[in-house]
C-alpha cells in the first residue's frame, strides 16, 4: 500500500506542471493564437522564480509565503515573455509557429547568461523547504489523506485551483465565452462588438501566466538546483492539450496519465517489481515520450481544434 501511495504522489508532482501548462496553453488556443513557446516560458517562469527564492533566502526568509511570491513573479516573468509572442502575432501577423520557436531557443541562452553574469553558474541553488509532511485534518483521512495531503507541496492544490478557476472562467463567464468566440469565428465576433485583438492578448497573457507558473511548479518537487531546462516539458503539455480536446476536464486526465508515464520513467528504481525487470534506464527515460507519439497519432485524426487556432486576425478584411 505505500508503493501505491508513492506513485500517486509521485504521480502528482509531474501531473500537477502539465495540468497548469496545459490549461495555459487552452486559454490562447481558445482565443485564436496557437502558443508553442510554452517550453521558453516555463524556462523563463520558473528561473525567475528561483532567483527570487534564492535571493530571498540568503536574507534569511522562511516558510511558505516565500513559495507563493515566487508563483507571482514566475507569472509575471511568463506575460512578460508571452507578450513578445502576442505582438507578433497579433499586431505583426507573424507566423506564429516561427514566432514560438523563436522563444523556445532564446530563453534557455537568455537564462543561462543571465545565470552566470549574476552567480558566474549556470544552475540556481535554492533550500527546498517547501514540502508539507502532513496536511491538519486533512492528512488523516484514510485513503486520501495518505496519497493527497502527506508529502505534498502547495503547488499541488495550487493546480487543482487553477483547474476550477479555469472551467468556470471558459465556460460560465461572459469573458470566456467571448474568447471562445474568437477563437472559433473571430469575424463573426467582431460584428457584435467584441474586440477580437483584445481577447486574443488576454489568452495569450493567460497562456504566459500558466506556463511561467507551471515552469515553478515543476522545479521546486524535483529539484534543489535549476539549470535552464525543463526536461521538455513544455511540448509535452502541448501532447496534453492535444489529448485533451482543448477541454479543461479532459486535460486534466490527460495530464495525470502523462503524469504517471512520468512518474514511472523517474521513480522506477525504487519499485521492486520494475527493477527486477531487465530494461534499459533510458528506455524508461524515453517511454513517456514514445508513448504521446502514439497516443497523438490515433487521437489526432478526431481533434477539434479552435477553427481559428493560428489564423490571424485582420479587421480591415471584414
């Protein structure tokens, strides 16, 4: 039963990044920008928000106040950098794969020369003092409170927060159904008023919000050190989104099921029964992703994609 336990929490730590990258990316989907530069954000995201925590904790700072300060500033730091993305390809035209791409190679080197002008290092040090080792009351729960409020870390319920927020926010606010509408036919939207150019830059400051948070949120259970790296992260919240439908519930099946490929592929030396077995460490490595290919390749024939995902929008030709 504590093998079970551990894989659920294990399974949380990776789940709970894709699940928030995910949704960030539906947001600017959803409103008619196709955003791949969500591996460059969470690079971005998430340094940001180590320096700080290492700034902070150098003066002396404790406890958990200091994690969500840093969730803040990963997210400003992601709309800052999505708003390059949304300039160009709202304002510009550009082709907003290129303008993506563009972000994904420039914030890793971004990262690691600001790294070493500051620390003279590439990876960031910080003191992981984040992890809760039981939640009150709700810790001692059966079933539940072992697998879902031992050993946890606020980002956890942080990401199920965001789950919520974000399917009330699409599906029962004036808001979201007005960038579901731009995202789908932003002509028709644009006759009634909407401002299309407006609510795209609101799915994308969203999508760079998400990303730079959930940048964050998948460096503090995994790691004491950040290089500029998330381990691709980024493109496989991407095969989420995908697998998803664009959807928030079925996002976040998605996500715990790459989660759990995850999960597995990092924690399997230490289940008995997947050690014994005679594979190779880097097949494990490598099976979460050969698996999104052929998840991607059955499930992408039947995706309902925005109509007008990656379509830019010229008000002048109405």
């Amino acid at each position: 039963m504590n093998m079970f336990y551990f894989l659920v929490q294990q399974t949380m730590f990776f789940s709970i990044p894709l699940l928030i990258v995910a949704l960030g990316g539906m947001f600017s989907e959803r409103s008619g920008v196709i955003n791949i530069a969500l591996e460059g954000i969470m690079i971005l995201g998430a340094f940001a928000g180590i320096l700080f925590i290492n700034t902070v904790q150098q003066m002396g700072a404790v406890g958990q106040g200091i994690l969500l300060l840093a969730a803040l500033v990963s997210m400003l730091a992601g709309i800052l950098v999505s708003l390059f993305h949304a300039f160009a390809s709202i304002n510009l035209k550009a082709n907003q794969i290129i303008s993506g791409t563009a972000i994904n190679l420039l914030a890793p080197a971004l990262a690691i020369y600001i790294a070493r002008a500051v620390y003279s290092v590439q990876g960031i040090p910080f003191s992981n003092q984040f992890r809760v080792d039981k939640v009150p009351l709700l810790g001692d729960i059966p079933v539940l409170g072992p697998m879902l409020f031992t050993n946890t870390y606020l980002t956890t319920f942080l990401g199920f927060f965001i789950l919520v927020f974000s399917i009330f926010f699409l599906y029962k606010t004036r808001f979201g159904l007005h960038l579901r509408a731009c995202g789908e036919n932003p002509q028709a939207a644009d006759s009634v008023g909407i401002n299309v150019y407006t609510m795209r830059y609101a799915g994308v400051m969203l999508s760079g919000a998400l990303a730079g948070l959930g940048g964050l949120v998948f460096v503090i259970p995994t790691s004491v050190e950040f290089n500029p790296e998330v381990s691709g992260y980024g493109f496989l919240a991407l095969a989420v989104l995908i697998f998803g439908q664009w959807k928030p519930g079925r996002i976040l099946f998605a996500a715990i099921f790459f989660g759990f490929l995850k999960a597995i592929s990092s924690s399997y030396s230490g289940i008995e029964f997947l050690r014994e077995i005679p594979i190779s460490i880097y097949v494990y490595k490598m099976m979460p992703f050969i698996i999104t290919l052929i998840v991607l390749t059955f499930s992408s024939r039947k995706s309902q994609a925005p109509k007008a995902a990656g379509i830019p929008f010229d008000k002048t030709r109405n």
